[in-house]
C-alpha cells in the first residue's frame, strides 16, 4: 500500500518495515531484558524465530499480544467480558471512543475482545508521546499499531500535528480499513467523572471530505464504555492528586509514568466489562445545520450518554456513593459483605500512599470519588 509520506512519523510501521525493526528490538538490552520478565523460561532465541515468521502488525498481536493479555486477565482480574452486540454490521471499520482507565490495557483488552467476537481486524491506536520514554517502547508500540500523538507543541505546531494526525485517521478507515481506538480525552480522568473533550471531535473532524457531519460519519464513531471493577493505580492517582494540591507546578516524572504502566498492567482489577454502543452516524444526521460550536457540544453530548448508559457498576461503585455521601441511598445495590469487602479494600489502597504530609481524610475523598462517579454518571444518564 502506497502511505503518504506525512504519515511517517506518526503512523505504525508497514509491513515492510517490521524485519528490521524485529531485529533492532531484539538487540536491544532493555527490551531484551523486558521480555525475559514477561515470557520467562522462553528462550530469546524463540522468541526472535516466533517474531520473524509474523508478516504484518496484527501477526504480531495475535502471536504474542492476545496470548499474553489473556494470561493478565486471568491473573490479575476476575474474568474479562465484551458486547459488541450493538455493531451488527462487521464488514465496516470503526472509530471507538472511550473513557480511559488504563493506559496500556484499554486499547489491548478492546483488541482482544474484537478478535474474540470474530472481528476481522483489531484497532490502531493512540497513544501520546510523553508515554515513549525509550526508544524500545517507541518501536514495539509502533510494531502493536499504535500511532504516535504528539504533545509538548507550540500552539501552532498543535494545529499542524492534530490536522495531519486526522488525515492519517480518515487515511487509515477508509484506505487501510482498520479500526481506530482514542481515549475520549487527553489522558486518563483521575476522578474518573468521564467527558469528552470537544477538542478531542474538533481533531477528527479536520480530515475527510465534505461538511463537518460528512467527515465525521465517515469514521463510523462508536462510544465504548469502559468499567473496571478496581483500578490498579487508584491510589497512585490519588496520590498525584495530592501533589498537585500541595505542590506548585506538579508534573509526574517518567519514572512516575512506567509506575503507572506497570501497576496498571499487573495490578488486581476485579471483573472487568467493556459494551460497545451504537454508530452515531444516525445521530449525527439529527445535527446537521447547527452552528459548529453547538454541535460539537451535542455529539460530546451523546457520547457521553452512551458511555454512562452502558457502564457495568459494582457493588463497590455504589458503596462509594453512600460512604461519599453518607446517606444508605444505593443500599439495596449491595451487601453488608460488600460494603465490608469494599471499605477494607479503601483502606489497603491509603495504606499503599506514602507522602510526607500524607492528608488521609483527602486522599480518602478522592479515592470515593472515583468510584462513585460512574455510579451517579450511570443513574443521572437513566434518569435523562
């Protein structure tokens, strides 16, 4: 396939790339030595025979990716489920947008879920550049069909980045038909109160054909939503609350960064569900005509209903509501095993905090928040 020369820097790599990457990720001690704690007792000899005979990037996910996620769900979580029964229709490509929980496992488990359901391809994924500390995982995630947002621009080289990454978008539906993962915002809701930057609408709406409504139904977007019953860097994004509270400036350090990673890879998440919602491409219709400043507000709108609506919400999602709140409003939506189950669970995670000037009654507040906002998104979105 002919690739715009534009999209280089940004884009996955083609399959006539990969060999030679294989080999530069193989020779490369970090990367070397990653792979020995991920697939110990495998030779990397093995490894390399098994890499080289995978001829395109979804070889590579369903060789090693889907095999080894499947080993983190049934380690780390009580069971991984999706429905995808809202896309009938297979045969086309999609853009899922997303609430963002986890930074490596969102697009991978919504991966492994479209092959599971027997969709013909995976997605191709965004993921921002602040998270490429090394030049290994700048490789390996390009090699998983990631492509590369770019952040830390001027306001102008924004501009530049976010319409040429739209064009690769549109590109890569209708020329490459591939599926598109994007978090609904830039970087994870730490409260876990779940919107839609419009900015976010803005970016996709640059490239295509066509009006504004004409360019965004050619990505076939679909709102998924998300639901962990526990996240694993909870307590990390509480801490980071409290930094940013206390500490001017505060910005996460890249060790920070590979922290949250790993924790959120090899943390203990409960169950875990992913439902994918309707194409809004009906919808989108329904707004042709409105002025592009109230239009991008309805469709953040309607995704996020969507992603409200079909949250799956846990016995622990409403406790935290009460305990939050402290009425027993959600009580019939769980036990007294677990509320217990839940508040011992709080109180592991404070314990896990380690700051000098520790605020527990903070830090308690926050971790609540978390997981009552699903739960009160989930209900205002019922009621609506």
């Amino acid at each position: 396939m002919n690739i715009p020369a534009e999209f280089d820097e940004i884009r996955p790599y083609s399959p006539e790339e990969l060999p030679q990457i294989y080999e530069e990720l193989l020779a490369d001690p970090m990367f070397q030595a990653v792979v020995q704690q991920i697939i110990p007792n495998v030779p990397l000899e093995a490894i390399g025979a098994k890499l080289r005979q995978c001829r395109t990037n979804l070889d590579v996910q369903k060789a090693f990716f889907h095999r080894l996620l499947h080993d983190i769900m049934d380690r780390y979580s009580d069971g991984f489920e999706m429905d995808t029964s809202s896309l009938a229709d297979r045969t086309k490509n999609y853009t899922f947008i997303s609430n963002h929980r986890d930074i490596v496992l969102d697009p991978g488990f919504l991966s492994v879920g479209l092959i599971d359901n027997q969709f013909p391809t995976t997605v191709e994924i965004a993921i921002g550049d602040n998270l490429l500390i090394y030049p290994w995982i700048k490789k390996l995630v390009r090699v998983n069909k990631s492509f590369i947002v770019q952040r830390a621009l001027t306001m102008r080289q924004m501009l530049e980045a976010s319409a040429r990454m739209s064009r690769y978008i549109h590109f890569a539906i209708a020329e490459k038909h591939e599926n598109i993962w994007i978090a609904q915002r830039e970087g994870r809701a730490k409260d876990s109160n779940d919107r839609t930057q419009e900015s976010v609408l803005k970016m996709l709406a640059m490239g295509g054909e066509g009006d504004v409504i004409d360019r965004l139904q050619a990505l076939n977007i679909v709102p998924v939503a998300l639901s962990y019953e526990y996240d694993p860097c909870d307590f990390l994004k509480a801490q980071e609350m409290q930094q940013k509270r206390d500490i001017e400036g505060f910005k996460k350090s890249r060790q920070d960064d590979l922290d949250n990673m790993r924790t959120g890879i090899f943390g203990y998440k409960g169950r875990v569900h992913f439902q994918t919602g309707n194409c809004l491409n009906e919808e989108l219709d329904t707004l042709r005509g409105l002025p592009k400043t109230e239009l991008f507000t309805r469709l953040a709108q309607l995704i996020d209903r969507q992603i409200h609506l079909n949250y799956r919400i846990y016995p622990g999602n409403y406790v935290a509501c009460d305990l939050l709140e402290g009425t027993t409003r959600f009580a019939g939506h769980y036990s007294e095993a677990d509320r217990q189950r839940f508040e011992t669970y709080l109180q592991q995670r404070l314990e896990l905090i380690s700051l000098p000037q520790k605020d527990e009654a903070f830090l308690r507040s926050c971790l609540l928040t978390m997981y009552a906002n699903p739960a009160l998104n989930h209900q205002k979105a019922l009621l609506a």
